[in-house]
C-alpha cells in the first residue's frame, strides 16, 4: 500500500498492529471472564473490547467512513461501563474488526497535508490540537486499552497476548 503522505507511516504502521492486537487480545476469552471485573477495574473485558471497537468507528467517521457503530446505545462518545446491563457476547462484539480496520488504515494511507492540518474534532491531552493529532492520541489510546486486555487476560489465567 501507498502511503500518501509519510508522516502517518508511524501511526498506520501502529494501526495495523493494534488491529492484529486486538484479536490476539481477545482470542478464546469465556463469556464468564469477558462479563467479570479484573480486581478493582470498573469495566470487565466485555466493556473494554466493545469501547475500543465503538472508538475506532468514532475515528472512521472523523475520516469520513460512513459504517455505522454496532453498538452506539452501549459505547458511543465515551460511554461509561453501566451496571446491570448485559453486554453482547465478544464474538459480537469483535465481528467486523478487520473489515473495518482495513478501511480505516487505506483511509489514513490517502490522507493529505491539508486533510491533517485541520483542526482536530475535540480536543485530547495531546498537544497538537490538529487532526493528525487526534490520530496520533486515538492510537495511543488503542495501545493503551489492549494493554488492560492484556492484563485481564492473564487474571483469568490465560496465555499472555501473542504479537503474531
């Protein structure tokens, strides 16, 4: 693939490890384990797996990609984990990830100088409040979560996320 414009190599090349990531995160998890609370988290694997999804589609439409949220009612603009709600099954909360994900990397491959240099759609800790900047913070914030995924993972006893 074409890289328009190098700058974003970094942040697409970290992409499309996350999207690896992300799946390797949440392979073979029990329905048991995905709705239980790691020590004293408030979210469960469920909720964590669900928001880092329902993000990366709020990314897809600050990029202009039309595919609709699977879940907005549970997830969209930050939704907090609720109680006593029954979040869907982690099958149904990762179907679709790489199709999506193959979109959203092309979308960042074809993005210009200008497209970046737009002022970013909300404002994050990062500094640079440009959209490559809201780019660059919805990466980190990816890597941060499968983090957490990680750490849940071997609560429950499971084997350590692979980068395979």
């Amino acid at each position: 693939m074409e890289i328009l414009n190098t700058s974003l190599q970094p942040a697409i090349e970290a992409f499309k490890l996350q999207t690896r990531l992300y799946r390797n995160v949440t392979k073979d998890i029990s329905e048991e384990h995905a709705k239980g609370i790691v020590g004293g988290s408030p979210n469960n694997i469920a909720w964590i797996t669900g928001h880092l999804f329902s993000t990366r589609h709020m990314l897809g439409t600050v990029l202009g990609i039309t595919d609709r949220e699977p879940f907005p009612e549970l997830f969209e603009r930050g939704k907090g984990m609720q109680q006593g709600v029954e979040y869907p099954a982690m099958e149904e909360l990762t179907n679709g990830w790489e199709e999506f994900s193959e979109k959203i990397i092309a979308r960042l491959a074809n993005m210009t100088e200008d497209e970046l240099q737009a002022e970013a759609p909300v404002q994050t800790p990062i500094s640079e409040n440009t959209l490559r900047g809201f780019i660059t913070f919805i990466c980190h914030h990816e890597a941060y979560h499968i983090g957490q995924l990680s750490l849940a993972r071997r609560h429950f006893g499971y084997e350590p996320m692979s980068y395979a």
